[in-house]
C-alpha cells in the first residue's frame, strides 16, 4: 500500500513539480492532497486524513508551526516532514520543536524525497546534514551555559553525539551502523531519542540559541 | 496627529486634536477656551500645537456641520479671549498697557502664521511656490500688527522706567523677527526631513535595484546563453543563490572573513565556483580565527580540490565541528576512492599541502579510503587559546 502524501507550500510552482515528480519516479507515495496556506492546508488535512504531510516552513500567517499546532492535537496520527529551503536555524528548529518527524531541504533528489517520505511514514526521524548540525549546536554544552534542569531530557548521550555527528558528516543510517559497530535499528532508536529530545527539552539553550543566531 | 485643512476657525488645531483623541470638537474647542481664561495657558498651548503639529495633506470635503461648528468656535473664541482680558483687568498686576501691546503683537502673529499654512496650502494644490497678492497682504498686514505691538509695548515701557531702553528695545524687535519668521523655520525643518526621508528611501531603492541588476539578472542571463550545458547552469545557479543569501542576511561578500564559520563557507564556495560541484557545509559552533585555523582551512581546502579533481562525483560535503579545545574538518566524497599505498611518488597534494600543513602547525590528518568507497579527509586542530564563552 502506498504512502498518501498532502503537500503544503505557498508556492503552486513548487507544489505542482513536486507532485508531477513524486507521480512519476514511484508508486510507493500518492500525493492525495494539497494546500497553498495555513487554513487551508488545516482543513485539507482534516478532510484528506493523510499518512504524511511534506510542510513548508515559510509561509504567510505562522508558516510550518502554525499548521502543526493546529492539527496535531486534532489528529496525532499523522506525521509531518518539514521541506523547506530556509537555512536560518531558529526556522527548523521551531518546526522540529512543533512536532515534526523530521526536515529536508528543497535541494533534495526526488528518490531521496521519496526515501524520507517513507521512513518517516514507518515512524522514523529524518535528519538532514544540516538539521544534525543545528540540534548539536543547540545541545552543545558551553561554558557558562544556563544550569540544566533535566538532565535526562537537555543533555545528548555520547552515543547520541555520535550518531548526529556521523549524520552532519553525510552519512547514511546504514554506514553509521557500521562506523559505530552497531545495528541500523539502534542508529534509529539513537535518531528519534535525539528527536524527541530536541521537542521536549526545555532547555532555554535551545530557544535563546535558536533565535539569537539569525543563519549557520 | 495631523492640523485639519477643513472646518478650521484659526489652524485647525482643535479640531486635528478632536480627531486624534476621538472626542467631540466641540468640547476641545471649550476646554481651550476655559485654559485661556486661566491667564493664557490656552493660547500658549494653542500656539505651540499649531507650530509642532504638520498641517494635514489631504482636504476633506467641507460639510453643512462643518460652517455651524464654525460660528460656535468663533463665538467659543470670543468668549476665551474676553475671559482672559477680563481676569487680566481684574488680576491688575498685568495693566492694559502692557497686555494691550503683547495682545495686538500676537494677533497679528496669527495673521501671519495663518498665510503661512495659506501658503502651504496653496503650494499642495497647484504646485505654485508664489505667495499671491492676497497673501502679501495679509503677511504685511501681519508684520504690521506685530511690529506695532512692539512698538507700543516699548513706548509704554519706556514712560514707566528709562532704565536700559536699548537693550529692551533689541530685544523686543528679536522676539518680533522671531515670532514672524516661526512659520519660516518650522517649514524649513519639516521639508529638510521629509526631503531626507525622500531621498534615502530612493537611495535604497536604487541600491536593490542596482544589486539585482549587476547579479540575479545578469546570471539569469548567462543561464540562458548556456542552457545547453547543466552543469555550467547548476554552478551559476548555486553560486547566484549563495551570494543573494548572504546579501539578504547582511554578510558582505568578499569581505575578510573574522570567525571560523565564515570562513569554511567562503572556502566552500570559492571550491564550488571553481570546479562546478556542489559543496554542503554545516558547521557546529564558531570561533575566532587564529594562527593554526588559516592553516586548517587551506588543508581543508585542498582536500576539497581533490575531491573535485579526483572522485569523479558532482557533490562533496564538509562538516566542521567547533570544540573549546579543537576545531575538526571532514571532508567528504562518495566518489571513486583511491589505494593510499599505489599514490605516486611525484603527487604532492595529500603529502605537502594536507599533512605537512598540519603537521606543522601541530594538527593531524586520518584518512579514510579504499577503492570504490569515496574518501574522507579527516582533520584535527588543537585550539590554542581556550574558549571564552
């Protein structure tokens, strides 16, 4: 069965070339849906009910968060992956924060699209280069860095470190399994703990980090 | 807040205020009235809104309300006014001699100031920068009414104390030239600004205009000379997005580089424009840049020339990590790879300008290779002054 796919971007250029690609290269995705704006692509989601939502962080009315704080108390099952071709760091991290499973940047080859659409549809995180980059910078431990509330949620394992920073070099989740002596399931397992760190820590880092650096 | 153009008795003052506070005109209008009987305090408000607030620059149509709140303002005036010469009488310390001159002097202030907004006025409608007959008139007329107040008041003046004649007499005609020219000065301060405003708004305009001019559009062209070629159009592309980038984000483009960051992005580009491949970067923290760096980056760059030259793959990522007491610099390929042992004598690349580099500036150098399986430079450089922040 293929993974139903709802696009969201304000640009109808980008969501129409993004529909003709993901149509012609595979039948694993079928685009079911899309939207140019944040009420519309609420209500399409709502009506449409899709396994995956590709979401543009930059859009008119709050962008990317505005779209998930709407729905994911309303429909928790579905998973967004953020595509954007933002690089400003405060940007991603508020869509990964807002509950996305992962983020990749427009520049991406459509198989690779497609690969991400389907892991994330299997309940993986997706972590581009640059997002793995921008979550060890968020996480890294400064001098003088605020006081940690929980370390079980503001601090990264070694193993985590490893892992993102395997993935900033451009590793596949398969050659960190390798490099790092370890099954690709556990390289997954380290993926989404990191995921799920980066939403609920509340470590102020992350925020203040986040909005006082404008690019990486 | 803006001076009202319609239904104006004197400047518009009162009814502009009404507007900016949302109240009826007509309570402004009383409440001025009941301040001037208060030993003037109304007129002196009066007369500084009407010099520090701009006149409005649109007309609104005058309506039948307007001419029946007029003959109220008038009679509201008149009544102000009388209160306030009449308390003056009655106070006594101010005799009819002294507030007799000052009133005549700021009557024909008013005359005069009023022509000025006239002026103004007339200069919004037709473009006209002459005064018209009318309103020589009326400015003379003003300046008579003004100087006669001055004069009157010095005549008065001078029957009550002879002392220091000279000097009260410079000074009242300082304060008359003054009071007449205030329109002058206000207006001149007002158009500098709005002229300033003008021009810097144009100056930035012509600023993106031409910066767009001399990039986007000049490569948009070059990509349609060489459409033929992807390759050529996929560097032109890349090069052109990272250049309005860093101009939309306020970094100067070829400027010297102060922090590790900016530095490994400017080598990255400076590979990607040479060699038409695409480099991904990410760097994890920042530092200053200091005497083993330079050395670093040239070595990193060098790895990425060969990755260019050599892998035989359109894309080569970097990742560099910034740590308190090391900085690290991957540079990596999924191209062909290479036999580390079968390199021959005479290439210098890796041997003298990677690791002799960094073996001397007392950093290290691993290497990750075999055929078939890209390669990774890996390079490590102690920092020598520890982290501040």
């Amino acid at each position: 069965m293929s993974v139903r796919v709802f696009l969201v971007d304000d640009h109808a250029l980008f969501r129409a070339g993004v529909r003709a690609e993901l149509d012609n290269i595979t039948d694993e995705v079928e685009v079911v849906g899309e939207a140019g704006g944040v009420g519309e692509a609420v209500a399409g989601i709502a009506h449409h009910k899709p396994d995956v939502v590709l979401l543009d962080v930059h859009m008119p009315d709050g962008g990317g968060a505005e779209v998930l704080r709407q729905i994911r108390t309303k429909i928790p099952e579905v998973t967004f992956l953020a595509l954007s071709v933002s690089d400003a760091a405060e940007d991603v991290i508020n869509v990964i924060r807002a509950g996305a499973r992962g983020y990749v940047t427009k520049t991406i080859s459509s198989q690779e699209l497609v690969k991400a659409v389907v892991r994330v549809s299997e309940g993986d995180a997706v972590f581009s280069p640059r997002l793995a980059g921008f979550v060890l910078d968020a996480f890294a431990d400064r001098p003088g860095a605020a006081p940690i509330s929980d370390p079980e949620l503001d601090l990264l394992t070694p193993r985590e470190r490893d892992v993102l920073r395997l993935l900033a070099r451009g590793y596949a989740y398969k050659e960190i399994a390798s490099e790092l002596f370890i099954s690709v399931k556990t390289v997954e397992t380290h993926v989404s703990s990191v995921l799920r760190k980066t939403q609920l820590s509340n470590r102020y880092e992350l925020s203040r980090w986040a909005t006082d650096r404008r690019l990486v | 807040m803006r001076r009202r153009r319609t239904g104006r008795v004197v400047a518009g003052v009162a009814s502009g205020l009404a507007d900016h506070l949302g109240a009826p005109v007509f309570w402004v209008r009383a409440v001025f009235a009941g301040l001037a009987a208060l030993s003037g305090v109304g007129i002196v408000a009066y007369a500084l809104l009407w010099m520090f607030v701009p006149q409005s620059t649109v007309a609104e149509p005058e309506t039948d309300k307007d001419r029946k709140e007029w003959q109220q303002a008038v009679g509201l005036a008149a009544l102000g006014l009388g209160v306030a010469v009449f308390t003056g009488l009655i106070g006594g310390a101010a005799s009819g001699w002294i507030t007799g001159p000052i009133a005549v002097a700021l009557v024909g202030a008013a005359v005069v100031w009023r022509e000025a907004d006239e002026a103004q006025r007339r200069r919004w409608k037709d473009g006209a920068l002459g005064q018209g007959k009318t309103g020589i008139v009326r400015t003379v007329a003003g300046g008579a009414l003004v100087l006669a107040g001055v004069a009157a008041f010095l005549v008065a003046n001078d029957s009550v104390q002879n002392l220091s004649t000279v000097v009260l007499s410079v000074l009242a005609t300082l304060i008359g030239v003054a009071v007449l020219t205030v329109p002058l000065w206000m207006r001149l301060v007002r158009d500098l600004d709005a002229e300033r405003r003008a021009r810097i708004r144009t100056e930035e305009r012509a600023e993106i205009a031409a910066h767009l001019h001399d990039s986007v559009l000049q490569t948009l062209a070059l990509i349609q000379k060489q459409s033929e070629s992807p390759r050529e159009v996929k560097r032109l592309a890349r090069s052109q997005e990272r250049e309005l980038r860093s101009w939309l984000y306020g970094r100067e483009v070829g400027e010297q580089p102060a922090t590790m960051s900016v530095a490994i992005a400017q080598t990255c580009a400076e590979v990607e424009d040479q060699f038409a491949i695409a480099v991904s970067q990410v760097v994890v923290g920042d530092c200053e840049l200091e005497d083993g760096m330079f050395a670093l980056i040239q070595a990193s760059k060098e790895a990425m020339v060969n990755a260019a030259k050599h892998a035989g793959v359109g894309e080569v990522s970097v990742y560099a990590e910034i740590e308190p007491d090391k900085v690290t610099v991957f540079v990596r390929d999924r191209g062909k790879g290479f036999d580390p042992d079968t390199v021959p004598e005479d290439r210098h690349g890796l041997a003298g300008s990677i690791r002799g580099r960094m073996d001397r500036h007392g950093g290290q150098v691993r290497l990750r290779t075999a055929p078939g399986e890209g390669t990774e430079v890996q390079l490590e450089m102690p920092r020598k002054t520890e982290a501040r922040t």
